[in-house]
C-alpha cells in the first residue's frame, strides 16, 4: 500500500497536470483539408492525461480502493479521485480553487462533456468499488459520513449526472461495422489529449469500450451505474444512512445525567454532549451536529443524482423521537433475504450486525446437560455426573413425570427440585438432537450438573469441614443435609406460591 505522503504528491500531481492540460489554447480550424501545426509544448499539454497520467492513475486508485483499511484515512484516496474527477476545478491557474467555496456552477457539459467520456470508468467502476466500502462504514461515525457526503456533493453537481448517463447509454449502442476508431491522444488531427479542446471522436460507444479494454482486465464486466441493480443498492444506502441519522440523534441529546457538581447545584446547564465511536477517539457536540447535517445532505443529493424518492423511514416521527425508534429497531433481527442455503445477510443487514445496531437472538437450543463445559466445571465430574442422571431419567422417568405433574405439595416440590421439560425445539435439529429430544419430550429430569461447579463444591468442602470441626457423624450429617434440602424446597415453594405455574400451563 502506498503510504499518505505518497497519496498526498499524486494528489498535488493531479491538480498540476489539471492545471498545465486545462491551459492549452483553443485551435480554430479554418479548412478540412489544412491541418495547423502546434508548438510542442500545446501537443503535450493535448495528451499528457491519456498518454502519461490516465491508465497509471487508474491503477492507482483502483488499487487503492481495494486494499486501503476501512478508516478514515481513506479520504486521502478519496480527495485525490475527486480531484482527477473534477477538472473545471482547476481550469484557470490564476484564479485557484479555494477550499469552501461552491464551484458546482462551473460543470459545463458542452465544456466537460469529452472529458467525462473519455474517463467514465474513473466516474462510474470506481463509484462501484467505493459503494461496495459504504456498506462496510460505520455511517453514524462523522468522518466516514463526511467522506460519502464529499461523493454525493460531487456527484450531485448539475449536469454531471446527465453527461455520465449520456455515455453509458452511447456505450450501450452497437458498434458498426467497418467503424475508424480515434483515440484521442494516440493519433487524430491535432494529437489532441483528453481534455474539452478535443475534436468530436468517430464512434463513442467504440471509444468507451476500448477505455475498459485499456484500463480494465479481460474479465472486466461493466456494471451500469444508473441500471437497476445500482438503483438498489443506493435504495439500501438510503435506508442506511436514515438509520445513522436516528443514531446520529441519539448522540446529540444533551446529557443531563452526567452533569458537574456545579449544575447539579444550579449554578451550570446541561454538558456538551459526546460520543465515542468505538475507536478511542470522542466527537463533540459541533461534530455531531455536523455529522446529521452531512447526513441530510448525502440523503439529498443521492435522491437527486439517481432521481429517487426519500426513504420512507426518515419521517418527523422518527426524528423527534429518536431514542425509541433506535430502541424499537434494537429488537429486530438483521435485514436478511433467503438465500438457497436458508437467510442471507443484506449490506443493510451486515451494517447493522458491525454497528450493533441489530443482532440474531442467538441461544442455545439442545440437550441442556450437553452444553459446554465452563471454565467453572470440573470436566470429569460434569461427565460422571451426566451418565448417572441418564442412569436416574431413563430408570425413573415415568414416576418423575407423574410426580411433576401433581397438584398438590408434591407437586410444587418436585417443581422446585427437578429440571423442567425441553422447551419448544428450533425449526431445525441435527439427527441426533432429535432423537434424544423425542426420547425426553415433555418430560422431568434430575440434572446433578449442579455439583459440578467449583463454587457448589467449595461449599460442600466447608460443610464437612464444618461437620468434622464439630464432631457431626456420617448418620447425623446425611439427616442434617436431607432436612436442609426439604427445608429449602419447601421456602421455595411458600415464596413462589403465586407464581408458580398450574399443570396446564406447565410444559
């Protein structure tokens, strides 16, 4: 991976070679049959993008796409894209570009147009390659909101939208046959480069599709961007983006839990308030406040580039009560869609699983005496003791069922001693979960894993100790313990008397 410093020059290259390209001179053609010869230094200024700059940046940044970490360091990548993507922003070198300032005015299609045509993979396989790394950002943190509020702001400039749409339709046309081919830059009449000073091409779908063939592998496949599975994927973004929006409202609440001494005393409001995001660093209030503005914006400006509707989700309710809408959405499980192979995580869904915005009700649903052993388990006892309550269930099940099943103190005694029933089984079972599961449905058992447990057994050590100190013989402490385990039951059963359950609501 090339280091920021690295990123850093090719971006201050790319304004450079946008300043130097920008500032050739207009030719006027006075006759067809005459062709004007040009100083070299206008030549080179007509061919350094596609001849020097073009196919090595693209590699460049593609590579970059792929392997950069999901942070925010990315936006160095990204500032240098947008600035190769946006040349009238460095059209006039006496008059540079000022951060802040809005240049959307500037796009002239009639100007710009050959130049969009001529770098469309820079407009439209990158923007894909970029979509795909949303999906995995965390959108409710300000500095990757910040980053596609950067695109979408971009892309949301007049007529630039218009123009990448005109080349792929141009790009969708067929090729006839016998059809002279020009690229600019390698021949034509001037050595013209990629810039809007550049003569009208013979065939544009043929220009486009030799651009993928030179900066794309064999196996390249172009993917429309305004084509329907694009339209979906930004439909996903959307509901996304409304969803960090509500997270993003959360975290600008004021915090009056978490006041100083001095407001508590009155002397002092409510605190700024502040978010972590999981990163070690912490976002005050202006950053928050600047991170549902970029939000709103990026919102916006993707329903205006790919002509949507906003999502439904974002509505007055949702933003003036915030808190229970994200508490609501907590509660259901990840977007998902089935699959062959059962349900399949949507980039919404796998969204909200990295955020913690949504998770599975994950448990687990087989033999409870075949759980893990815990790191508090003696594992040769849980083992030992599990073949002996087996011994006891299948030898004794039939009077533990009747037992359990009793209306009267007996009943409630065995309620409290034994394990109740399996509880209802998960719509899958392995072979032979559901086995054992038939063999013990419906029915009471002993479970000894109990006396597994170092706590329960350092218990019982400090009883006989306690026993030996006071000279308790083995007939008085098996009596003293029997009394013990009756007394217990019967206080269990006096203090659940009104909760505990009737036989036909017991499973």
């Amino acid at each position: 991976m090339p280091s920021k410093d690295h990123v850093r020059i090719v971006r201050m290259l790319v304004k450079h070679v946008h300043y130097f390209a920008n500032s050739a001179k207009e030719v006027s053609v006075t006759s067809p049959y005459h062709s004007p010869s040009l100083p070299p230094i206008e030549e080179l200024k007509r061919a350094i993008i596609p001849q020097f700059v073009q196919k090595k940046l693209y590699a460049f940044l593609r590579h970059g796409f792929d392997h950069w970490p999901l942070d925010h360091t990315f936006r160095l990548m990204l500032e240098t894209w947008l600035s190769y993507v946006q040349p009238w922003r460095y059209s006039d070198p006496n008059k540079p570009n000022i951060p802040g300032r809005d240049s959307r005015d500037r796009m002239n299609p009639d100007k710009w147009a050959q130049f969009v045509a001529d770098n469309l993979l820079f407009y439209t396989s990158l923007f894909h390659v970029f979509l795909t790394r949303v999906f995995r950002l965390d959108l409710s943190s300000p500095r990757n909101a910040y980053m596609l509020f950067r695109v979408a702001k971009v892309y949301g400039q007049p007529n630039l939208a218009q123009v990448i749409e005109d080349c792929e339709h141009d790009l969708c046309e067929p090729v006839p046959r016998m059809t002279p081919v020009r690229r600019h830059g390698r021949d034509g009449l001037y050595g013209e480069g990629a810039s809007f000073l550049s003569p009208p091409a013979t065939n544009t779908a043929a220009i486009l599709r030799m651009q993928c063939l030179e900066l794309e592998s064999s196996g390249f496949e172009y993917k429309l961007m305004f084509g329907e599975e694009t339209r979906g994927s930004i439909v996903q973004l959307l509901q996304i983006l409304s969803q960090a929006r509500r997270t993003a409202q959360t975290f600008s609440q004021p915090d009056d839990t978490g006041t100083s001494l001095l407001a508590w005393m009155g002397l002092g409001g409510p605190t700024e308030p502040t978010a972590n995001m999981g990163d070690g660093e912490e976002f005050g209030g202006a950053d928050l406040r600047k991170l549902d503005v970029h939000l709103e914006q990026s919102i916006h400006f993707l329903c205006m580039v790919f002509r949507l509707d906003p999502p439904a989700t974002q509505t007055e309710a949702h933003l003036t009560s915030p808190g229970s809408s994200l508490e609501a959405d907590r509660t259901l499980p990840p977007d998902c869609t089935e699959g062959e192979a059962g349900q399949v995580l949507t980039p919404r869904g796998r969204y909200q699983m990295m955020n913690g915005l949504r998770r599975f009700d994950i448990g687990y649903h087989g033999d409870p005496e075949l759980q893990p052993i815990r790191s508090f388990e003696n594992p040769t006892l849980v083992r030992a003791l599990y073949k002996v309550s087996t011994v006891m269930n299948q030898r004794f099940s039939d009077y533990l069922q009747a037992m359990y099943h009793r209306d009267d103190i007996i009943g409630r005694l065995a309620y409290q001693y034994l394990s109740p029933p399996y509880p209802s089984p998960p719509s899958r079972l392995s072979p032979v979960q559901a086995e054992r599961r038939s063999l013990y449905a419906g029915r009471p058992r002993i479970s000894l894993r109990f006396l597994a447990s170092y706590q329960n057994l350092g218990y019982l050590l400090a009883f006989l100790l306690l026993a030996y100190v006071f000279s308790v013989g083995p007939l008085k402490l098996v009596l003293f313990f029997l009394l013990g385990l009756v007394a217990y039951g019967v206080v269990m059963v006096v203090v659940s008397y009104d909760r505990w359950k009737p036989l036909k609501y017991r499973q």
